[in-house]
C-alpha cells in the first residue's frame, strides 16, 4: 500500500487514445519530471540537461486539480519528447483509490504506452498487479467487496442486462440488503449473549419463541434472495445451450438461423460438422452461449469420433439442450438413444422441417420427455425462431416478469456464501426450537453474520481477497 504503482489501462492494440494510470505518494513527482507544457509561441518548454531553452512549466500554477493540461511527456534523463498528451492529476482522497492519482491521456500506440509506462517505472513507480488499483480502493474503504466485484463483471458484461446487473451492484444495492440482514443477525447477538454473560441481572429474559420468530423473518429474507441466484448468475456468465440431434436434422441451420449469418457450413451430407461450434447471442439481454454439435451416430470415422464426443461433453454441461428432430422421418434409434442421454437436462424438443408431411406424434415427444416445450420450427421459412427465443427466455425467468429492482445474485461466491448463512440460521432455529442451550445456538448465529460478512469483506481473508482481484485485468 506504501508502494505507487503503475499500469496502462487501455486494452492493448490500436486506438485513438491510450491511458497511463499511476496511484500513490509520488504520482505528482513522477508527473512533474517528465511533463512538459508549451509556451505562448507553441515551443514545447524542456531542458535541454543544461539551459532552459524555453520558460519552465509551474506546475503549482498550471497542473490544477482534475483538469486535463495539454503537453509532451518527455524522458527524465535526457528530455527527449516521448508524446503528445493530455494529462491529469487528481488528489486525494476524492479519487478511484483514495491516493493521488495520474492519469496521462496518449495516442494509442502500445509503443508510445510502453515507454510512457518505463519511464514512470523508472522513477519510482512499480507495475501493478491485476486488479490492484481496484483492491487499493477495497482496502481504503472507497468500495466494499461485493462492489469491487462487479467492476469486473460491468468490464466483462456481454448484454445490457448484465451491465445493468453489475451496475446495481456497484451501485451497493447487494450490499445494502446484506448489511441490513447483518444487522438483524447482530441484534440478536447482542441479546443471546447478553442473556449468557448477565443470567441474574435484571434484563428481559430472551424467549425461545421469540428468538426462533426473528430468526425465521431472516431465513425468509435469504430464500427470497437466492430464488434468484441461478437467474443471476445466467445473466452474468451467459446461458450454456447446447444444439444436439443426429446428422442432417438442421442443428447447423437452426444455429445460422438464430445468429443471423451463416456461420456453420450447411450441406446435404451428413456428417458436415465434426467438431462444435461456440458463438454467443443476445436473447432478451440474456447472453446465450450457443453450441453447433456434430451429429450423433454410429460412425467408423475417427475424425467423426472425436466430434461425436465433444457433442456429448457438450450437452453433459449444456444449462439447456435444444433437441433436434427431423419430423419427416419420425423417430429412429439414434433419436431415442440421444433422448436418453439427455433426460436429465432441460431440454427443448424442435420438430424441424414442418413445411414436410409429420410422420412424429406429439403423443410420442411427450413420451421421451412429459415436460419439454415441443416447438414446430423450419429453417427453410424461418417458422418457430421466435418462439424458441421466447421459450429459452421463460425458462431463465420460469415464467415470471423480472423485477428490475429486486437484488440479484450474479456471483457464485455470493450464493455460496448466502447458501451458509441460510444453513446456520435453519440449524439455530432448529436448537431454539428444542430449546437448546444459548450457548450453543449463538455459534450458529454467529457463523451466519461470518458468512454475510465475507460477501461485502467486512470479515474475509487475505487468501480471498487476494483470489478475488487476481481475476482482473491490469490497469483496473
């Protein structure tokens, strides 16, 4: 924490404008040695290692708290111009980690960001570590865990709603609802215990009805919270749908159908995909991580073999399997042994080609699975896309209208850490109710305050936190 560190905070590659990023004690001294205005005549001021050629730029006059100032970084030992920037500084403790700040503004070249990024290096300024500028903010009290959280997942967000979602949370509404449920917690701690250090004083005896009352208004709270994790956490990491079905019924033509370009090779041969295809698509702001797998069938063919098993690993890890079947030829052998293979799942039953006479029953669909949509579809006319779409998005919401302010759980860390507390509180209600010592029932109490507490950092370990900003990237 002692240390300023550095980094470039631009996304490596070509752009219009590069950042430099610099935090700590000595940021304005590493500025103030290699930034150079220009005077009235257009000159940029630089000394030249013995006589100014030009009037010396005031940094105590001219650099003004948070206002960008045009000039040339130029190297310390020799003031040789590096670039032509904007830069900033930025005091403390109003800024991103409440340390002074630098940030100098470049043209994006990488070779331009690298040698502004050496030089600041070679003045006292250390690399940064992933994250790090967003743990300084943690650590200094700017952002709680939770927060610093969901800067990565707004960086990473692939639909609105799952900016919006991180967003939200950002903003502290997760942390809001978990310090309030920790206050709760603690309200009752402070009477258990009080009512286990102070037996004879003459305080109000706590209750075990009571006790078990407040703890089951708490209990409600988490489970209504967690209703929503998995919702959650499919808007955060996207839905897995997997497009299985045996050789030439249309998986690849479906998949073209809902990306909008033909991005599979389509063919009359069977057997044209033989490895899975992966690209992502937007369904109503649910990010959906769409797979084209091979055919599924008896084959001699090695190649076809190894595609054959990646399409199983696929639907295996699949959140949903849309099932294709071509109704034409009604049902085969390999339909049923891929029906069986994925009974388990949620699937979505796709009756393609339905511009051709049926010779499948809705009767025998509902066989293979009594609760899967059947959808009649036709890559040809473009007949069931839309009802497809609909139907992936009922099944992440089951059915329900999203509640736009509602908190939403988009971390498994989170739920994980929910899922705890929610266990601790129904075992201490459990003791309350065989009215069980206090002694014992405020370890449980206490464990589920820990649990919350671990979400928004207030009692986490270093090895945690640590875990959780290696995931970042430089510069943030």
């Amino acid at each position: 924490m002692e240390d300023t560190i550095a980094a470039i905070a631009t996304a490596y590659g070509e752009g219009g404008i590069g950042i430099v990023r610099i935090s700590g004690e000595k940021s304005f001294d590493i500025l103030s040695r290699i930034f150079c205005t220009v005077n009235k005549s257009g000159n940029a001021a630089v000394n030249d290692g013995v006589n100014l050629k030009y009037k010396p730029f005031d940094f105590s006059k001219d650099m003004l708290n948070r206002k960008l100032t045009y000039g040339y970084i130029k190297k310390f030992d020799t003031d040789e111009i590096i670039d032509e920037v904007m830069a900033v500084y930025m005091k403390k403790p109003h800024t991103y980690t409440r340390e002074d700040v630098v940030e100098i503004d470049c043209h994006g070249s990488i070779i331009s960001l690298k040698k502004i990024l050496e030089e600041v290096i070679s003045l006292g300024a250390r690399l940064a570590e992933p994250g790090e500028f967003t743990k300084r903010a943690f650590l200094n009290g700017r952002l709680d865990l939770s927060q610093a959280e969901a800067v990565i997942d707004m960086i990473r967000a692939k639909t609105d709603t799952g900016y919006d979602a991180a967003l939200s949370q950002l903003s502290g509404e997760l942390s809001k609802s978990v310090s309030q449920l920790r206050a709760d917690i603690l309200d009752i701690l402070v009477n258990v215990t009080v009512n286990i250090e102070y037996p004879d004083e003459d305080i109000e005896e706590l209750q075990y009805s009571d006790l078990q009352n407040r703890i089951d208004i708490i209990v409600q709270k988490l489970v209504d919270i967690l209703k929503r994790a998995d919702e959650g956490r499919i808007i955060r990491e996207g839905l897995s749908v997997a497009i299985v079905g045996k050789p030439n019924v249309g998986k690849s033509s479906l998949m073209n159908a809902l990306l909008r370009e033909p991005r599979a090779i389509v063919t009359d041969i069977p057997g044209t995909t033989r490895d899975t295809i992966e690209e992502f698509i937007n369904i109503s702001g649910i990010p959906v991580r769409l797979t084209d797998t091979a055919g599924i069938r008896e084959t001699d063919n090695p190649v076809e073999k190894i595609g054959i098993q990646k399409s199983r690993l696929s639907f295996e890890k699949a959140d949903l399997v849309l099932f294709v079947i071509d109704r034409a030829e009604g049902l085969s052998g390999e339909d049923i042994e891929i029906a069986e293979s994925v009974k388990n799942k949620k699937v979505i039953v796709l009756l393609n080609k339905s511009d051709l006479t049926s010779c499948v029953t809705d009767a025998e669909i509902g066989n293979l699975f009594p609760n899967a949509d059947i959808i009649s579809t036709s890559m040809e006319s473009g007949e069931g896309i839309e009802k497809i779409k609909k139907a992936v998005y009922d099944m992440v919401f089951d059915g329900r209208i999203r509640q736009e302010n509602s908190v939403l759980v988009t971390n498994v860390r989170h739920k994980s850490l929910l899922e705890s507390a929610l266990s601790s509180l129904k075992d201490a209600a459990k003791l309350a109710e065989i009215k069980e010592s206090f002694d014992i029932i405020e370890i449980d109490i206490r464990n589920a305050y820990d649990s919350l507490g671990e979400i928004i950092g207030e009692s986490v370990s270093d090895d945690i936190i640590n875990e959780v900003f290696s995931r970042f990237c430089l510069g943030k």
